[in-house]
C-alpha cells in the first residue's frame, strides 16, 4: 500500500466539515494542507466493512476545516492501511457540496476486473458477467468485489446469481443512496495470470422487485462501455484484499455524484397469491391484495430470513402487533381475507427476508 492524495478547490472565506466512506484495520490519521502548508490532522476511526457516510473525528475540536478567503488547493494526504471512498465537504447543516475522489495510486494493478453487459438495452434488468484476472506475477490469496447500484425509487434491487452456485454475498445498503453488493472470495487462492471462474465471469442480475425501470447510467459501476454488450475493462467495480488494499484500478464514473442525500431505506411491495416475496432493507409496507374465495375466513403470513441470522423486529397491521423471532414465523389475521390489507415491517436492520402468504 502506497500514501495517496485527495485534492480539490475550495473557495473561502467558510468553515466545512468532513465526512466519508473509508475502510481501516485500525484508528489512521488523515494530515490536510492547504496551497502546499500542512493545517491540521484528523482521524478516521478503524471500520471493518464498506457502510454509512460518516464523519471525520478530531483529537482536540470540532472536526471541521477553516478555509481563508480566496480560492485554495486543499490536499489530503491518506497513509498507507486505509482504503477511502472519497472526501465530502459539508458547509453547516446544508447537503454535501462537494465530493472528492482519491487520486489513483502510483502502483500497477495486481487485478483486472471485466465485465460484459448481456441486457444493454433492457430498461428494466440488469445482467452482468464480471471476470476477475491476476495480473500480477504472485497468487493472489482471497479478495472481495464490490458492485454499486444507485437507489434512485426507495426500491432496493433484487440479485440473481446464476454461476456459480452457491456464490458468498451480500447487499448493503449505505443511508446515502448506494447498494453494494460484495462478493466475498477471501477463501480462494487465484495463480498468476489467471482468472478467478475461468473465462465465463461470475453470472448475475439485478432488476427491482416490481420490474420497473433502472437508470444504470447513474450507478457508480456502470460506465458507457457497457453499452456495446462485449467484455470491457471495468474501473468502476473495485476489488479489495481481505486486509482492505485496493488491488484494481478504481475511479467514479464520469458524472457520477453523492450530492443528494439519501432516501430511507425502505421498500413498498405487494404480496400476490402464494408465490413467495424476498425483501430486502430495514423498513417495508407491504400490501397484501384480497383473494377471492368468501369461503376463507383468515389471512396467514409466513416470514423466513434468508440472510443467516433468526428473525429481529416487529409486524404491524391495523395497531396489532407482533415481535419477530426465530427462524419461521406464522402470523394469523383473522376476517381479512377479502380487502386490501397493509402490513409495516420494522426489522431493526438491514435484513433480506421471505415473506409468502396463504388462506384458510
């Protein structure tokens, strides 16, 4: 891992805070300058995992930067042991007005990372092929991929791994707008010069639950490449060692921005008949249609997780409600089978979950 920097241009007279996304085994420190001068330090607390947009931390005061009049080169010089999304500017309590992007590192890639895009014109499914290559001379001893949606309509994208199976991963999603989902191949071992999969990629899609439209061209993976349909060098897609280093090349798609804030993370959806409903996110309203047969008298809801932890949270439905726990739970509603019925779902946290419905 190499020291890299952060710059951009900031105008003043004005006091911004810091904030980002940044990985880090332990506690690093983060020195400014400005036209050249060192100003200040800050610190970036030890995160193990990808998560929320946060604030930078101060040994002695507010953690904020006092930027004098004029127009001026603010640096930010990031140590080795840290891997950071970016730098953003906040002037009070007002949106992010500016996101910095690190400068790449001076050090050829150890991992090539490819994609082929096999819906290019489809508007509403996103289905992807990515092959992970060793570039380097030395095998390469486990890595995680990490792919990012926008979350332009508070509808979080439902995944289909096709090959391999089964396929370690997860979806994450950040309180800024971003999923990431991430594939975790630390267990593997890729020689030199090879591909991990061969030259068939990893098989996946993304599409949202209601199958309505996706804008990719404003997720931060996509870029216009992908258009043609035919394997394409992706500098979107990171891919990081199991200790947190950037092994691939990795820059933002042009126009990509983090300016707006993000939506909650909730989901609406619509459970229908018995075929099974995955949700994914914190929140959820989830209406349920009405079935025709007057001769049922009850609705019955099953929920399932499927993310390897037991149910956590609560069912809502008409000022009832009903803890979650387990591995299986079995909700009766009674004299509801022949309206609209809506259920609030509060799981405490970012979950993927089964519901599927039934009469008697």
């Amino acid at each position: 891992d190499s020291v890299r920097q952060i710059s951009t241009l900031v105008s003043g007279p004005r006091t911004v805070s810091l904030a980002g996304r940044w990985i880090a085994d332990a506690p690093v420190n983060v020195r400014v300058s400005v036209d050249g001068a060192m100003v200040d330090s800050f610190q970036l607390d030890g995160v193990a995992r990808w998560g929320a947009l946060q604030s930078w931390s101060h040994p002695r005061k507010s953690p904020s930067l006092v930027v004098p009049a004029g127009s001026h080169r603010v640096v930010f010089q990031v140590p080795p042991g840290i891997q950071i999304d970016g730098v953003a500017l906040v002037a009070g309590d007002g949106p992010i007005e500016r996101w910095a992007l690190p400068v790449p590192p001076l050090v050829p890639p150890r991992v090539e990372v490819l994609v082929r895009d096999e819906s290019p014109t489809d508007p509403k499914y996103l289905k992807s092929r990515i092959i992970v290559k060793n570039v380097s001379t030395k095998p390469l001893s486990g890595y995680r991929l990490h792919l990012q949606l926008r979350d332009d309509a508070w509808k979080p994208p439902v995944v289909e791994t096709w090959w391999p199976v089964p396929l370690s991963w997860t979806l994450f999603h950040d309180r800024h707008g971003l999923y990431t989902w991430t594939m975790d191949r630390s267990q593997v071992v890729v020689p030199a010069g090879q591909s991990d999969f061969g030259t068939s990629g990893v098989s996946l899609g993304f599409h949202r639950y209601d199958w309505s439209a996706i804008d990719r061209t404003d997720d931060p993976s996509w870029d216009s490449s992908w258009i043609a349909g035919a394997w394409t060098r992706s500098r979107g897609i990171p891919v990081f060692s199991t200790s947190g280093q950037l092994l691939s090349e990795w820059s933002c798609r042009d126009g990509a921005n983090l300016d707006y804030p993000s939506k909650p993370d909730g989901v609406q959806a619509e459970l229908t008949g018995t075929t099974p409903l995955v949700l994914e996110g914190i929140t959820a309203r989830v209406d349920v249609s009405p079935e025709g047969n007057w001769n049922w008298t009850s609705t019955v809801i099953g929920i399932s997780p499927l993310d390897g932890q037991p149910l956590t949270g609560k069912l809502v439905w008409n000022g009832t409600t009903w803890p979650l726990s387990g591995w299986w739970q079995q909700i009766t509603i009674h004299n509801a089978t022949h309206s609209n019925i809506t259920l609030i779902l509060d799981l405490g946290s970012s979950r993927k979950i089964q519901l599927q419905k039934w009469q008697q």
